[in-house]
C-alpha cells in the first residue's frame, strides 16, 4: 500500500504478490481513490488474497481483525476458505518496513504502479481517511496558532520548531522515570518550581529568589550558574561541555543523550527552592 500525492491529486495505491517457493504465482495492482488511506489499502489487499486464495484453493497464512468495509470483505473470504477444509489456517502477519522478507519489495512495487492507475472507488468516504484528514487540519490550525503566539525565551531555546503529532522520543521510552520526565518538561517549557515561575504567577506562594542570593532563581541560572548545582551540574557537562540549550534539548539524540545524563546516574542536578516543596531530579 502507498500514498501520495501527485499533479495536486491524492492518490492511494495497493499491490500484493503471492510467492510460493520463491516463485510469484499470483499479483495486483489498484489504485482505490483519494478519499480512503492506507489501512483501507492494506485490508482490502488482504481481502483479495484471501479470495484469491479461495479461487486457488491456495493454502496462506492468518487472524482475523474486525474494522471497517475493507476489513469485512476480508472475513468474508478467509471464512469461505476455511469453511472448504477443516485442516486449514490463514494467519496474517504485519511485516515491518525494509524487511528482508520475500515478495515485500515486490508488493510495494506493485503498490506504486497502481498510483498511475485508474482508481477504482471501493469506497466513499472511509473512517481511516476521515480521521487522517481531521487530524492533518487539526495539526495545521496548531501549527498556526503555536507560531501566532508569544513564547518564552526558555520555550524558544528548548522548543525551537513547532510541536508534532508524535511523542518526543524522549518522553515516548517507558524506561524513563516519571520524576526525571516532568522535570524534563518543567525545564524544557520553563513551567515549574523555579523563582522565575513564581514571580511571574503570583497567585503561586513562594520566594523568587535562589538561596544562593541571586535575586530570581530562573532556569539558566539554575542549570549553568547557580554555585548550589555545581557538584551535579557534571551531569550536563558530560553531554554538552558548552552547556548549550539546544545540544541538551533540541535535538531527539542529544535530548536522548541528557536523560541518560540525568536518569542513570547517582548524582541528579537538584532544583532547590525556598518552599517545603521537595526537590526534582533532572
């Protein structure tokens, strides 16, 4: 399955290629309209196999998953093919990218040829494709008001392009510990216990002043200056000797690189205030 756009047209192609014994016994190629995505694309190429596989009394591999058209047309055909002998099995399996698997590059060859295709509207108006296109304009009107909207200078540093659909890769590990990654995000957004915060939200009891004497405690001066963190500010120097915002947090490999810096070791950077609040680990 593929999807792109071509001449300003969205289109959405599907191939399969049956092998047996490293030879292609059966093909496709199918373009499926622009109103319909990629899981439309994958079902309804299974769907075929599996009638396919029915016409050919060929014997294939799968689970069944219930979903929307494509998916029910898929049931169909697998349930008439077992039906036919008790003895078979049909399992579906989801190959990752660039697999090394017989036949993959084929169907994804076979795939793009059906873009050039004429397509053959199977559906209407699909779920998958409504939902996609949803999140495309929802993601656009973000995009919009992210760059219409003033930012801080720690926001700028730690944020520099506009937030994306995916979970940083940061906060997406399961490994990471809660406390290290809302310390992350209260340092990386400028949101937190610090003297800076406090200052500019009022209604937030508390000093803004650092108990080193610096006269607000903002998040730079903790990190980088602050003679309190000194012993622990290591941490940072191993991942970046010129403490620079954007080698720290900017980039996934580096953020990576500062979390590793922050969370595997016995000695975490400590953000100390003036209040009863306990202090974070970064």
């Amino acid at each position: 399955r593929l999807k792109e756009v071509r001449a300003g047209v969205r289109k959405v192609g599907i191939g399969y290629s049956v092998q047996w014994k490293k030879s292609e016994v059966a093909k496709f190629s199918g373009g499926i309209g622009p109103c319909a995505d990629i899981f439309d694309a994958e079902m309804l190429a299974l769907a075929l196999i599996a009638r396919r596989c029915v016409s050919g009394r060929t014997h294939h591999q799968q689970k069944t998953t219930p979903a929307q058209y494509a998916s029910i047309l898929f049931r169909k055909e697998v349930h008439a093919f077992l039906r036919d002998d008790p003895r078979r099995t049909f399992v579906v399996q989801w190959i990752p990218g660039h697999s090394k698997i017989d036949g993959n590059k084929r169907a994804d060859r076979l795939a793009n040829e059906g873009l050039n295709l004429r397509p053959t509207a199977f559906f209407n108006r699909t779920s998958t494709w409504a939902k996609c296109r949803a999140t495309q304009r929802a993601s656009k009107t973000w995009a919009k008001i992210w760059a219409d909207s003033p930012h801080s200078k720690t926001v700028r540093k730690h944020i520099p392009r506009p937030l994306s659909l995916k979970l940083h890769p940061i906060f997406n590990n399961p490994g990471l510990p809660c406390s290290v990654s809302s310390c992350l995000v209260h340092v990386m957004t400028g949101h937190g216990w610090f003297g800076e915060y406090k200052d500019r939200m009022p209604f937030i009891k508390g000093s803004h002043k650092c108990p080193c004497g610096e006269q607000v405690q903002s998040v730079p001066h903790l990190l980088f200056l602050c003679p309190l963190s000194e012993h622990s500010r290591k941490n940072l120097t191993d991942v970046a000797p010129d403490l620079n915002p954007l080698t720290l947090f900017g980039l996934p490999k580096a953020s990576k690189r500062s979390q590793n810096s922050f969370s595997l070791r016995n000695r975490p950077l400590q953000i100390t205030t003036r209040d009863t609040a306990p202090p974070s680990p970064v």
